[in-house]
C-alpha cells in the first residue's frame, strides 16, 4: 500500500529523507502522519524513526546546514527544521524496563524493535519517501477497520505505560467504528488495570481527557470507559449519560465540539481532578454557575450563553428552544443603561449597590426592554 499526500511528496520531507538515506540510513515517517494520511485525516505532526544514533542525525544535519535541535538525545530524539516544519526523528528503539509510567530504552537497529513497543497496530505503520507502507505487526487491518488494538498481548502494553488505558478510548473515540465497538481484549485489559492510572501525573491525565473530548463524538468511547471503572477514577463523580445528547444538540445545531463544555455535561469537579489552564476553569465555572443561559450571555458573552443552554438542555434531554441562539446573541450585545450616578446622592453605599443590582434584575428579566427611565421610576 502507498500514501499520497502533499507533505510527504514536499521539497522539506523529501529532503529530510535524502539526509539519511544518502548516508546509507534508514528514514521512515512513522505513527500519526501515516495512520492519518490512510484515513484521509489531517496530519499535524511528523515523526521520523531511523536506525541512525541522534549524534549521527546532529552531525548530519550540521554538515548539511540544516538546523538540528537535540530535542531528546537520551531518547534518540533530534528536531530537524525546514521551511519552519519540524520533522522529529527518533533513532529505533527497543524497552529494557517499564514501571507503568516510563521506560528504559535502548537504541535497535531494526523496525520490528522498534514496532513492538509501541501501544495500537495502527501506530505502528512506516512510509517511506516514495510513500510504501511498511507494516511489520499486522496493523493495517485494523486500520482499515478502524479496530484500535494493542500490540500484541494488551495486558503488557498496559503495564508498561499505564496512561495506554486512556490512550485506548481517546483513539477509540477519534479512530474506531463506534458500531462495531472496542476492542474486547483491550477493554477487558483496561478495566483490569485501572489502578494504575493513580500514578499518572495529573498533567498526563488532563492531556488525554481533554483530548478525548474533543473527538467529534466521544460519547461511545466515554461510555465504555466509564464501563471499566477508568472514568470515575480519573474524574469522580462523572456520569456519561448525557453526553451523547449534547453531542446531538451540537450536532444539530452545527456547533463546534468544545472539550470543556463536553467536561461539564460529565460532571465531578474537573477543576479539582484535572489541571486546567485558567481559561478553561473560567469557562466550566460560568457553564455551571446556575444562570440562566440569557443572563449568561449578557455578563460573560455569547460563547458562554450557547454553552449553558447546550449544557442545560442536555442535562434535561430536551431540544433547545426555537430562537435559543438569537436570544443569546441578543442579550450578549446589552449593555445595562443604569449608572451609579444614576441613583445619586439619594442612594449611596450598600443601598447604592442593592438598588443597582435589583434594578439589573428586573431589567434582564424584562428581556432588557426596560429603559433608564423605566428602572429610575
């Protein structure tokens, strides 16, 4: 089999290739950019393997005016930039020991080493320049059926890197055929290992969570992960019941998925579980502050109104009301006639305050049709 795709027939990936080979070294795109570009998905990244040491690529690299970053080196890691594209390329390795979390490796001289210690048959797929495609572990089947699978014995790969549990239902959730359903061996390896996901770094998990939520339906994925026992141990308290329905409301109402409204809708406190950035605290605390979706979207903007009433009308099964969306924008555009200056000097200090905030009331609660006039009376 032979993939076609304008990065890899580009002057930049062509070039980085020819580095290699030329010097009498192997050069393979590896992973994601080859398991996408046979599905037809994006490809954001490319990953290299070789069986030339990193300080043989730096050297390379060098003589040839190329900037080289050694990126990873102990790992066999080195950047190489073209164009501005960054093409990462790890010399093939093979596991000495694993404690759930991370490994020892030490370098191979050959793709099959290299294969066997990564996690899906889908990952494991090679390209070379001309676009063949190498697959020493059987995993273009799978691929084509979109059937994530571990290699080889799935209670294995899971021990040694536990976060593998996580990894099976994020690309389940954006590779598998939701019909046909998780891998059987897989699911029951994750279920028996869940335990081990308390010694990932929440940073680690916060990573996959959010990844897998952002799948354009996560739900069945979510679902079986929850059957295992893995949901609730990484985000207490989560319920994936109404996920699908607000995959459906967004679907339907051609919103784009959003990974922490999708948080939301599973409740727990991802705020305290997981490590979110600022933003996104921000975000899940205005979705789950208990205003209604039009006062949402006056005091913190549009975006904010569509998520709450999407969250909202999920969490009630229910479909969103006819012009929800245009009552949102609408009241995200108010802005409250009142002043202090208003109220004063007959008010001031807390009944100052008392009164503005009861005049903002009955001023959102009249579809902001009250004028300044109408409130001061």
């Amino acid at each position: 089999m032979r993939i076609n795709a304008p990065w890899l027939d580009s002057v930049p990936a062509q070039n980085v290739c020819r580095l290699l080979t030329t010097a009498g070294y192997q050069a393979w795109f590896v992973g994601g950019c080859v398991r996408n570009a046979l599905l037809g998905e994006v490809v954001a990244d490319l990953d290299l393997s070789t069986d030339a040491h990193p300080e043989t690529v730096m050297s390379l690299a060098k003589a040839a005016r190329m900037k080289a970053i050694p990126t990873g080196i102990a790992h066999g890691t080195v950047t190489l930039v073209l164009d501005d594209i960054p093409f990462e390329i790890t010399t093939f390795r093979r596991d000495i020991a694993t404690d759930g979390r991370r490994a020892t490796v030490a370098f191979a001289d050959n793709m099959t080493d290299d294969a066997r210690r990564r996690d899906f048959t889908m990952n494991a797929l090679y390209a070379g320049a001309d676009g063949i495609v190498a697959d020493p572990l059987g995993g273009l089947p799978d691929l084509q059926a979109r059937r994530v699978r571990f290699i080889e014995d799935p209670q294995q790969r899971i021990k040694e890197d536990y976060l593998r549990i996580l990894r099976f239902f994020r690309f389940y959730a954006w590779y598998g055929d939701p019909d046909q359903g998780p891998d059987r061996d897989g699911l029951a390896a994750c279920a028996a290992h869940i335990e081990g996901l308390e010694s990932l770094s929440v940073e680690r998990v916060t990573a996959e969570i959010l990844k897998l939520c952002a799948a354009p339906d996560p739900a069945p994925a979510v679902a079986a992960m929850a059957s295992t026992g893995a949901l609730a141990k990484v985000l207490a308290g989560a319920d994936a019941g109404s996920l699908a329905v607000l995959v459906h409301l967004e679907r339907e109402h051609g919103v784009s998925p959003d990974a922490v409204r999708r948080l939301a809708i599973l409740g727990g406190d991802p705020v305290t579980d997981l490590r979110l950035s600022n933003a996104q605290v921000r975000q899940l605390e205005q979705i789950k502050r208990g205003l209604s979706p039009i006062e949402t979207a006056y005091r913190y903007g549009e975006t904010a109104g569509i998520d709450t009433v999407l969250v909202a009308s999920a969490s009630l099964g229910q479909p969103l009301r006819s012009g929800s969306f245009e009552a949102i924008k609408h009241a995200a555009s108010q802005v409250f006639p009142l002043r202090a200056a208003d109220l004063m000097p007959v008010l001031s200090g807390p009944a100052l305050g008392e009164a503005l905030k009861q005049a903002e009331a009955r001023w959102i609660a009249s579809g902001f049709t009250l004028t300044k006039d109408d409130l001061i009376g």
